[in-house]
C-alpha cells in the first residue's frame, strides 16, 4: 500500500546531492535517485523526513528500508531527531509486517560505514520481516574475552 503526504515540492527536489564517497565520489547514491524519482521504487511511506521502499533484493519478501530524506552517509552522521524518526517508522513497518505478512519477528538493522558491510552510504534502516525456522538469520563469527579483558574494554568503553 502507497501511504502517501503531501510534501511541497521544494522540499523534495532541493536536498543536497550526497558525496558518495566510497565508492562514487561524483555520483548520487541509488536512494538519491529514488527520493528524485529518476528510478522507480515500491513505496511504503513517505514524508518530510524519510521514505520506505521494498529492498530490491529481499531477505524475505517485504523487506523494508526506511531512507533519510537528506544524505547522511551513516548513522552517525545524521541528527538524533531524523534518527528518532526513522525509528518510528521502522516500528510501523515492524507491526505491519507482523499484521498483514503473519511476520513472527524482524531484523531492525543499520550497517553503519562499509566495514559493517554498508554498500550504500545514505542512511537507511533495514526492516526485515522474519518467520520460524526461516534460516535467514545473519551470523556472526564470535569472540572470547580472556581473563581481566573485558573488564579493560569495559574502562575504556565506558560512557
Ligand atoms: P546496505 O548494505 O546496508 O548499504 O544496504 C543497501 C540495500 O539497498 C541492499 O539491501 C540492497 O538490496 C538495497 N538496494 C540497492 N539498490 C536498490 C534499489 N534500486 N531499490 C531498492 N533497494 C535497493
């Protein structure tokens, strides 16, 4: 369903191009070209902050992306309040999933710089509709303190 508001065009046309420095340094990222409507998308919500549109290459299908407005390269680049924002339609995508997709869990996930694995840097979250024994969870190679090191990281990492 194409949830749509009125948003005055000086708005959607007018955001700065994102230095698309990793990959492109003079090239709009791919979500630039879907806030611009030069590619279609399968759009979900839309307002002045934020769009949602179906990932082209889904986990499972209906895969969500909630995609800041303005270019951010990564999650820590953007506002709080944007940031906030976008959570919130994540949570609306979450609840759709698991209404209408009979979705049983999600994966609410941000890659953040490519060594996460980030290919686009625009900031999105991924919203991705899960089901029992679907196989689909990511993993992760873990690793193991020694004794007394997680207490250093703990010193360092403390806020
Ligand atoms: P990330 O690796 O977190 O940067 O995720 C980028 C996501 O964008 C991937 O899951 C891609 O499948 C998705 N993607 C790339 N191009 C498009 C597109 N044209 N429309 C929708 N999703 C796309």
């Amino acid at each position: 369903m194409i949830i749509s508001t009125a948003i005055p065009e000086e708005q959607l046309f007018s955001l700065p191009l994102c230095p698309n420095w990793w990959y492109y340094p003079d090239m709009a990222t791919v979500f630039e070209k879907i806030i611009n409507g030069e590619i279609p998308s399968v759009k979900l919500w839309e307002d002045a902050e934020c769009i949602a549109i179906l990932d082209i290459s889904p986990v499972n299908k209906g895969h969500a992306l909630v995609i800041s407005r303005r270019c951010y390269p990564t999650f820590t680049d953007a506002p709080l309040e944007t940031v906030c924002h976008m959570m919130e339609i994540a949570r609306k995508i979450d609840r759709k999933q698991r209404e209408v997709l009979g979705a049983s869990g999600t994966n609410i996930m941000i890659n953040n710089s490519p060594a996460s694995g980030q290919e686009v840097p625009h900031l999105h979250i991924h919203v991705i509709p899960r089901y029992d024994g679907d196989g689909k969870t990511p993993v992760f190679q873990k690793d193991s303190y020694k004794d007394g090191e997680a207490a250093a990281f703990g010193e360092k990492l403390h806020l």
